[in-house]
C-alpha cells in the first residue's frame, strides 16, 4: 500500500528527504515506518496520522499521510 | 548576600537626575529578578489610572541572579512597564548585552522615570549616568540607531532603542537590541519612545557578584559546550523554531487569514527548510549557542531575521507565500520596532473587517505591497489609518464595531501569537489566561494535547499542564532571566537552574522554591490587572469569540466541522481557576495570597477592588 511521509524540520536532514510517497506491506504499523525512513525509534518525536496524533502500534492504511515531527515547544 | 549587586539604577529624565537604590535580602528572596522585579516596583510605583504614555508611567529594565553569567542561556533582559496596548502591567524579554553590562556596571534593574525635555540617549557606565542628545537620530530606524551608537562607543556595549514606531507611540511597538533581538510586545517600545528616550546604551566594567565565580564558570562553560552539542545531534539549529510552521499546518493549527483557516496547500514556500536554503547568516544572543536567528534577503536585498511567529503571522496569516515579501514585512517591523506578531494580527483583522463590511478600505489579504505600505503608516502614524492601525486590534474593532471584536485576535488587547486554537482547547486555555495577554511565552501545549491527551479533551489534565508550564517558562526563566529555548527544544534539564541559582548565590533552592516564586509573581500580575479593571469577570480570560463559531468552523481536514465550545472553555477554565486558588474571576483569592505572603500587596489592591 501506499503512504505519503513528510517529515518536519531536523528529521528532513536526518532521513535525507522532506515528503515522499513510499510503497509499505500491509499490515505496516507507525512504529515499522520508521525502520523504513531510517528514523531512530528512541528520537522524541510527534507522528500524526492525516493531522490526528498516532499511537506506534496502530496500523496503517492505505492512502495514509504520516507526519513526522520533532516535539516542538512553541518557541 | 551573593548574586545580586544588590543596587537599582533610578534615573528621571525630567531632572536628568539619578540615584543609585539598594535592596536587602528579604526583597531579593522575595523577587528574584527580572519579572519578579518588574511587577512588584511597577504595582509599588505606578498608580492604577496612570497614563502608560505620559511622564508617570515608568520603564524598567530588570535582571536576574544568572543574568549575564556565562551559562546557557543568560544573554537576556526583561523590559517591563504599564502597557499602552492593555492598560495594565505588561513586559517582554529580549537577548540583548545589556544583561551582562547593567550587572557589571554595577545594577539588577534600571527604573526610567518622567520625560525628557528631547530625544535622549542615556548612557550608563558604572556609578555614572549621562543624558545626551538623541535628536541626529530621532526619526530613524533601529539599524540606523543602532550602527550610531556602535560608531560611539564600540559594538561591545549593551543597547536597548526605539525605532519610529515607538518614538511615535504605536501600541505594540518594542524594544530592540543588537541586530535583530526585539521584546516588550505590550508597547514597552512605546513607552520609551513617550519619554523621548531613543536608546539606553550600558557599560559595566566590574564583575558580577557571585558566592563561587570560578565554580560557576567551569559548571556553565561546560554546559553551553554540552548545550551546543545536543544542538549539533538534534539538528535543532537548521531550522530552529521555523519547523514549528510545518507542523502547525499538518494539524490545523496554522494562522492563516486572519484565523479563519488552519492549513494552507501553499505554507511549505515559507517553511523552515525554505528558509534554511535561503539562510544567508544566523544571529543569536550573548551566552548562547543554539542562534535561533535565520536571516535572509528580502525581496529589497536586506538582510531579514525571521522566526516561526514572523513567517506565521507576516506570511500564512496575511496569506502571502513569497519568502522574500514575508521577509520585508519583517524587515520592516525591525527597521520601525514594531511587534511583527502584532502587527501581523492587526493587519490580517484590517484584512478580514474590510472583507466583512465593518470598514472600508484597499487592503486584501495576500498583497504585499500593501502591506508594506500600512506597517509604514502604522509606525509613523500616518493619516486617518495609520492611527487607527497603530492602536491595536482591540481598539480597531471597537472603532470599527458591527461586532468586528468577535474576530480581533486578541485576550486583553495582545494579539495572539501565531498558533491557531480553533480546535486546540488547552492552548486556548494558555492564551486565555496569559498575565499580559495573548503571549505564547507563558505555557504552550499544543504537541502535549495532541501526543498525549485527546484533543477533545477538556479535562483538569490541560489546566494543570498550562500551570506546570506557566511557572517555568513565564515564571522562572522570567526571573532568573535566561532563555528558556536549552529546557523546551533540546530538553536541558530544569534542574541545572537551582543549580546554577544556588551557585551564584550560595542557597538551597529547589525547583518547588521556583515554583512558588512564579505564583507569587502571577498573582502580582494579576493584582496589577484587578486595580486598573476592578470589575472584571472571567470573560477577559476567553480567547477570541470567533474560535467558538461553528461557522467558522473548517470544511475539510482534521479538525472539519470542530470549534471551540463555550461551556467546556469555562469548565477548562474553572479547572485553572480552581487549581490555581483563583476566585471565579481569575482573581487570587485572599487565602492565596496570604500564602504567597502577598497581604501587603492584597491590602493595597483592595484600596481600588474587591477581593473573594
């Protein structure tokens, strides 16, 4: 299945890439997509589902866009 | 008594005489510094009713025990004085050298009283004050002023100057120092400018009273190195606060037009890593390593430092995508020493009131040029609009009428900085009760909703959490003066700050001291509010009416068909109340203040008000 990963600030460096779409197996949970994109699993960070916070273990679906961020604080 | 001079500089700018006033133990224990200090002098000295832009307001300059000590990130200032643009106690923090010169010369806290008979630059330099002439620089902007005094006296002094936005009383126009650091978003700018005071330029020359220096030099030294490095592994400084705007826009809290909109298909052109390409140098402030400042050209080839509430509420806001415009917006801004939060918020609600039929005028969002057009009429107060822009958004409104104040951004006359609460319930909170208005300063807890509350949620969780970090960010990192970017974006432990506290002190304070310290400091803000709006209700603590109006709700996206609800916001807001021992008002009750050993302070308040 497809998704659509942006990821946000420091991490656009870090993975090399700031949105792209990627092809996943089914069954893929937010917490696998980040082996895919080579984001360190213990990095504090912020994923979102489609604009709505995502818990690691839930799986995705086809179409999903996923948001990678950093915990920002507002400055 | 370690880690004060122990001394406040007054100076009169009517008599151009000064004096130099001690302070014992029981006051600095009480205060601390900056914040601290601030509100307390201004509730002693500054009487409810008095005109913030005539002779008896006064401008204060404060700091803190770690101010100007080298430690992460200690380079800054509290400038403080009666608001013109709230009516009440209002104040801002800015990097500036000041922090460590004002400290070397000798001083924790500059009092500036009455007006001087011209423009004036006052020069401060250990035990001698000066009252010199301003006039070649009258009417010209911050660089300008600035690369004057730098001819004068060398680029190693401490300056704090006025623009022409606050030389011609603008209501949000600030403070600014170095090349690009700007605070005091209530109009302390203003009240410089209506004492015809351009510039306070300060050198000290003795070191700063400390319990251990060498202890403390080793311990902060090292933590800046250790400071930078989790910079260097996070990758934090790339984009510093600017990936805020991307983020925003993924979860619908983006301002853009005026708030009406949470996301926009054209806010990557202005996002961080837009801006890290078109970066052509990084600015930061004395004793930091994390230079949070991105400049690039503008469209008019000068050099334009933004951060994320300059892109947020100059471009998204305004709904203007192009780069390099948003950046002579912001140029613009500094050049005048203009708030460019509020004046994008004044803008996008001139924008929306013209689009309503509440006013008349040529100003469409997304025009530029126009833009740059008005932020020049704004800071000199040119003609029929330019006054009425220069005012604020809560006096626009009211001008305007045709119930135009529903959409003014703003909580007791601040603009709302740039994150859009539409439907972020705790972040409206924060904004709601912020001391001096709208200021994301004092608690925001937008990623701690989303990540680990539902956003739904109006539960007693969100106003605990809106206290937690009121009493760090707007409390301690207020009063013991430093940046608190090392603690909210690189997670630098909160306990270094006792640490470096007590070293330069020699006490054994904890974080809880920290925290009741912040209490008795809001509750000071508070009291400052209650004596000049003795019959306020809650309502002052309620953010825009226009986040609560489901037809303003968003078509599509994640927060689709969602608002704010009144009767959850003031359950939410009990919660704060309740938690914070505040009455129904948002008042402290006396109980509370006697436990902040504040009956001093209530008995006064209660010579203009009534207290629960």
């Amino acid at each position: 299945m497809k998704i659509k990963v942006k990821l946000i600030g420091p991490l656009i460096y870090e993975a090399g890439f700031s949105e792209k779409d990627i092809e996943v197996p089914a069954g893929t949970t937010a917490d696998a997509l980040l082996d895919l994109i080579a984001i360190p699993k213990q990095r504090p960070k912020i994923m979102t589902r489609n604009g709505k916070a995502v818990a690691p273990q839930e799986l995705l679906q086809d179409g999903d866009k996923i948001s990678v961020s950093p915990i920002y604080s507002g400055g | 008594m370690y880690g004060w001079t122990g001394n406040i500089l007054r100076v009169n700018l009517t008599n151009k005489t000064f004096k130099k006033e001690s302070f014992g133990e029981e006051f600095a224990h009480k205060w601390v510094g900056g914040r601290g200090f601030a509100v307390k002098i201004l509730y002693d000295e500054v009487k409810p009713g008095t005109d913030p832009l005539g002779p008896d307001n006064k401008f204060i300059a404060a700091l803190g025990p770690i101010a100007g000590i080298p430690a992460p990130n200690t380079g800054k200032c509290v400038v403080a004085a009666k608001s013109p643009l709230t009516g009440f106690y209002g104040d801002g923090n800015l990097g500036t050298r000041v922090s460590e010169h004002l400290r070397k010369a000798g001083y924790d806290a500059l009092i500036v009283e009455g007006k001087a008979d011209r423009p004036t630059m006052l020069y401060i330099q250990d035990d001698k004050v000066e009252f010199l002439p301003a006039d070649e620089v009258w009417g010209q902007g911050t660089y300008a002023t600035n690369d004057w005094i730098y001819g004068k006296y060398g680029v190693g002094v401490g300056v704090l100057n006025i623009g022409q936005g606050g030389e011609n009383m603008n209501r949000y126009a600030v403070v600014r120092s170095l090349e690009g650091r700007a605070g005091g978003r209530p109009g302390m700018g203003a009240v410089m400018g209506s004492k015809l005071l351009k510039a306070i330029v300060v050198k000290g020359t003795h070191p700063i009273p400390q319990a251990d220096p060498k202890a403390m030099k080793a311990l902060g030294t090292g933590d800046l190195k250790k400071v930078h490095e989790i910079d260097l592994e996070t990758g934090w400084s790339k984009q510093s606060t600017t990936g805020v705007l991307s983020f925003c826009n993924e979860v619908a809290g983006l301002p853009v037009r005026n708030f009406r909109k949470t996301q926009h298909p054209e806010s990557w052109k202005i996002d961080g890593e837009r801006l890290n390409e078109a970066r052509v140098a990084t600015y930061g402030c004395p004793n930091c390593t994390m230079r949070c400042g991105i400049t690039i050209h503008d469209r008019e080839g000068r050099e334009s430092e933004l951060d994320y509430e300059n892109i947020g509420l100059l471009g998204a806001n305004l709904e203007i995508f192009d780069l390099a415009q948003v950046g002579c917006l912001n140029y613009l801004c500094d050049e005048y020493g203009l708030d460019t939060m509020s004046t994008g918020c004044v803008l996008s609600f001139y924008a929306d009131a013209i689009d309503h039929g509440a006013t008349s005028g040529d100003f469409r969002f997304g025009d530029a040029e126009r833009a740059k057009h008005l932020i020049r009429m704004a800071a000199h107060r040119e003609g029929k609009v330019g006054n009425l822009l220069a005012d604020g958004s809560l006096r626009m409104a009211r001008a305007f009428g045709h119930s135009s104040e529903a959409y003014a951004m703003q909580v007791k006359g601040l603009e709302v900085a740039a994150y859009n609460c539409k439907f972020i319930p705790g972040q409206a909170l924060a904004f709601g009760v912020a001391p001096i208005g709208a200021h994301h300063r004092e608690a925001w807890i937008i990623t701690y909703e989303i990540k680990h509350t539902t956003r739904e949620s109006y539960g007693p969780e969100k106003a605990a959490k809106v206290i937690e970090l009121q009493r760090i960010r707007g409390g301690m990192f207020e009063f013991l003066v430093a940046c608190r970017f090392p603690w909210i974006e690189l997670g630098w432990g909160l306990d270094n700050y006792p640490k470096y506290f007590n070293t330069v002190t020699s006490l054994n304070w904890t974080l809880d001291d920290m925290w009741n310290t912040a209490d008795r400091i809001y509750s000071m803000i508070k009291l400052n509010y209650l004596r000049e709006y003795p019959n306020t209700t809650r309502n002052a603590d309620y953010p825009p009416a226009v986040w609560f109006d489901p037809s303003n709700a968003d078509k599509e996206g994640p927060i689709a068909g969602k608002v704010l609800e009144v009767d959850k916001y003031d359950s939410l807001l009990q919660h704060y109340y309740d938690l914070r021992g505040y009455d129904n008002r948002g008042i402290p009750t006396k109980a509370t203040l006697k436990q902040l050993g504040l009956d001093q302070e209530a008995a006064q308040a209660e010579r203009f008000a009534t207290l629960t």
